[in-house]
C-alpha cells in the first residue's frame, strides 16, 4: 500500500520542489498551504487551509502516513507576531494532530538562522543554537516544540538547511541576479572572504526524504560540501554571466547600518538576518547526514548560483506577482538608485 505524504507549505519554493521528490518516490502527496501552487501536478491534492487552523489540520492530516513540515514565515516577512503565530504556534498545530492521526513520521524543515552568529565553524549537532534575531528565535522554539514531542513518542527528525538556492528561487536574489545581468556593481560587505556555505533545493529534499525514511528523531545540518568564500560565490557568477558585472566591496560597519536604517523606514527589502550575517562565515559539517542517511549534496555552490541565474534570465518579466516571497524577486525600493551608482 503506498504511503500518504502531507506537505505543509507545499505551494512554496521549497515545498514545491520536495513535492516532485515525493512524487518520483512512489509516495502518494497531499498539500497543506494558503495559496495553490500553478505547477501543481494534477494528482497532487491541495488542502487549502491555514497551518493555524487545527480543524483543517486535522483533515488533511487524516490518514496520512508521513508529514514534512515547511510552513513559515520567511525573515523577508519581518514581523515578529508572525514569527510567533505561524512558525511556532503552526507547528504546535502541525505536531499535535500529527500524534492524534498516529503518523509515522515527522520531518520538520527548520533554519541556519538558530544559530545567530557561530563562535566557531563548521557548525555541528554539538554547536548550541543562538539565534540574534526573532525569525531565528521562532525556528528554535519550534525546534523544541518538535523536541517535545519525541518525548511522548512522536517520531520527530529536525533538518536545518543553509541559505537555499536552485532553479525557481528568487527572493533577495532575484536582486542578485537582476544587477549581474545588467552589469552592475555587485555588493559583498567587506572584502568578502567570509566563508559560507549554500544548499540546493533539491539537494535538501533529497536530505527530507531520506530522513523520513530512517525511524527515529534525528537533526541533520545540511548544506552543500563544495564551497567557498562570499565574494567567490559571486565572483565566479559574474564571470559565467559575462555582462560586466563584478563584485564591489563595501565597509561592513556603515553598510550594515544602512541595510538595517533602510529596512526599517520600508526603502529596502532586507531583513535582520541579512545585515547580521551576509559579512559572516558560517558553514555546516554534514557528516552525521553522510553516516547516517547515505546523502551527499549533488550541487557545488558554483553549479546551484549558475543554475539559477539561467532560470533567472529564462522567466525575467514572468515571475509570480503573488504566492511565496522565495518564487519571487523581493522589490528592490531604494536599491533601484543604488544600482545606478554601483
């Protein structure tokens, strides 16, 4: 008999993605999200509900064998009530009718973002999460919600990607993107030797499904193992783009500064964990997600910015005016001057 999946948060960048995956798996696959997805696959049914709303929870969730949790508010978002709300009580949600419904398994997509700034990398299962701001906050809370629920027998598995890159992806690089193939100026904060590490999207829901496959709760960290340093990332895309573009340094300490001053005067579409962190290194060991569930990432840095970049130049003036914030270029505001300057 086939097994019942439920993705929550399915019609998303992510979600979409690991829905295909599941599908290729011989899994039978349901949705849980707000919107519909365009590229839904026919025999994918959707449950269009909020992850808050336990009844409808409850009725999505009946007879499914395996839950893959990815419903949250992105840092893009910036609001903390909906930090709380979706990401912590949805999972709440999301965990209790999972134990009523007597699933088999549980893989919730969590964030580097627990982490806040690391004092040391790589980042392993021993690093102790400390997130510096409420996007990050909220995925540890429910990181310990799902703690929680191993405790009274839920089977629970945690899967902290990096930064997720892959064809589709868009969001804060859809900016990215648009000043590389006009040539421009790309900005790194300092001289951008920070090392830091990316993921696949498709290399994390291979992680999610081997995951679910394997019985008993787990935490994998999961991020490509070919990498290097920030201005190498996009270095390396400049020169594949071949429009000109190259990379430009800026002081960490005043552009941080100004990221956070615009932000929060609505100009620019960054969030905290961006003028935190993109000056940064930070990067995960991902041995125990090698030993443990036989995964490898497919995708080298390099490979995944190339790959969507082409996406990127393939759909520019077609993208999604509404749905998920990553299946769409983030609104430049006061970014569209300084792509004149830089």
């Amino acid at each position: 008999m086939t097994d019942v999946a439920l993705v929550t948060g399915g019609s998303g960048y992510f979600g979409s993605i690991l829905v295909e995956q599941l599908l290729r798996s011989g899994l039978e696959v349901r949705v849980l999200d707000v919107v519909d997805a365009t590229d839904r696959p026919s025999d994918v049914r959707l449950f269009r509900a909020d992850v808050r709303d336990q009844d409808q929870v409850r009725r999505a969730m009946a007879g499914v064998d395996l839950v893959f949790h990815n419903v949250a508010q992105v840092p893009l978002a910036r609001d903390r009530d909906l930090f709380e709300s979706v990401n912590v009580h949805g999972t709440a949600v999301v965990l209790e009718e999972s134990e009523r419904a007597g699933v088999t398994k549980v893989v919730h997509t969590s964030s580097s973002a627990v982490f806040g700034v690391p004092e040391s990398n790589p980042v392993t299962r021993a690093t102790v999460p400390r997130p510096v701001e409420a996007y990050g906050q909220a995925k540890l809370d429910a990181e310990l919600l799902c703690r929680a629920a191993t405790t009274r027998g839920l089977d629970v598995s945690v899967v902290r990607p990096r930064t997720i890159l892959g064809h589709g992806r868009l969001g804060i690089f859809g900016i990215l993107f648009d000043w590389i193939a006009d040539g421009r100026g790309v900005p790194v904060l300092g001289d951008g030797s920070n090392v830091y590490q990316f993921v696949h999207a498709e290399d994390l829901a291979s992680a999610c499904l081997l995951a679910a496959r394997r019985p008993g709760p787990a935490v994998y960290n999961i991020g490509a193992e070919e990498f290097g340093t920030m201005a190498e990332a996009v270095g390396h895309l400049c020169d594949h783009a071949g429009t000109g573009a190259r990379v430009r340094p800026l002081p960490v300490a005043a552009t941080s500064k100004a990221m956070e001053l615009s932000s929060r005067l609505g100009l620019t579409p960054f969030a905290p964990y961006h003028w935190i962190m993109y000056s940064k290194s930070m990067w995960f060991d991902v041995t125990p997600a090698i030993d443990e569930l036989g995964w490898h990432a497919r995708w080298s840095t390099d490979a995944m910015f190339q790959s969507s970049y082409e996406w990127f130049l393939e759909h520019r003036g077609t993208e999604q005016a509404s749905g998920s914030a990553h299946r769409r270029s983030a609104k430049q505001g006061l970014l569209r001057l300084a792509k004149r300057v830089l």
